[in-house]
C-alpha cells in the first residue's frame, strides 16, 4: 500500500466549496456560513480578493486530491516593534475525517514556514474563546494567551 500524499498549496476557486464546508463544521460555523447551492457569489467574490491580494494567502491541505484542510494567513506590515511584519492566521478548519490525525499540526507548521519566508518576525492568530481544544492544540505548539482580543460588529 502506497503512503498517502499531502500537499499543501495556494486555494483555488474550485476549493471554495470544500472551504466553506469545512468552516461549517462546527457549532458556531454553520451558523455563521451558508452551504446552499450554488454558492453564495459572497464567497466568490471573497475568494477573488484575497486571491488578488500580495499579502494574502488562502491555502489548503490535499491529501490524495481530497481538501483536508484549510487557513488563511494575512501579511501584515507594521511600524511597532521596529516596522516588523507580522503574520496572521485565520481561518483554520480540519475535515472532520481527517481530525486528530496530526495534520493540524502538520498545517500550521507549514503555515509558520511561509510566514518566515515572508521575513514575518511574529506569527499570531486568534480562536473563539469557547474553542478550548483549539486553544490547548495552539498552546502545545507553542503559541501563549499574550493579548485579549475584541470584535466589534458591523451589522
């Protein structure tokens, strides 16, 4: 039996849908995302301006053709901390039939290396507070609770 391949790779519009599903999967995203068909052209047109933009970069894990996984890391230049980049990351989903396997271990590793070949000096990200597995998994790989973050919505 042959060893499964992974790839992790910039997003393209045809990933969009197994993007959406996988940010659906969970309590709090299926009520924040729409999986009707066809999809939302919001999404679409999301799609097109991160896609557009330098310093964004959608990505995905495929493993064996199928999309596994999913994040978003944002480029961000700063004038604090001597005019340092920093580098954000979003948006991390796992199918859920791919979970617990190590593979978001395996993601946000890959995720830090493109920020450090951005010449990023801080990588940051944030998690919903009631996430508390996502917390102890980003804490294990060495991310620590340095700020207390705020939303305000536009609605």
């Amino acid at each position: 039996m042959s060893e499964a391949t992974l790839v992790f790779r910039r997003a393209r519009i045809e990933d969009v849908g197994a993007i959406v599903a996988m940010l659906a999967d969970d309590d709090l995203g299926k009520a924040r995302e729409d999986l009707s068909e066809p999809l939302a052209a919001s999404y679409v047109e999301a799609f097109e301006a991160i896609d557009a933009s330098p310093n964004e970069l959608l990505a995905v894990a495929e493993l064996d053709g199928e999309i596994v996984g999913c994040l978003q890391i944002s480029f961000m230049p700063g004038l604090s901390r001597k005019g340092m980049w920093r580098g954000q990351i979003e948006s991390v989903r796992i199918a859920s039939s791919a979970r617990g396997t190590g593979l978001g271990a395996k993601m946000i590793g890959w995720a830090i290396e493109e920020c450090r070949k951005r010449d990023c000096g801080l990588v940051q990200l944030t998690t919903d507070k009631s996430r508390i597995d996502a917390q102890r998994f980003y804490e294990s790989l060495g991310f620590v609770k340095s700020h207390e973050g705020m939303k305000l919505a536009l609605d």
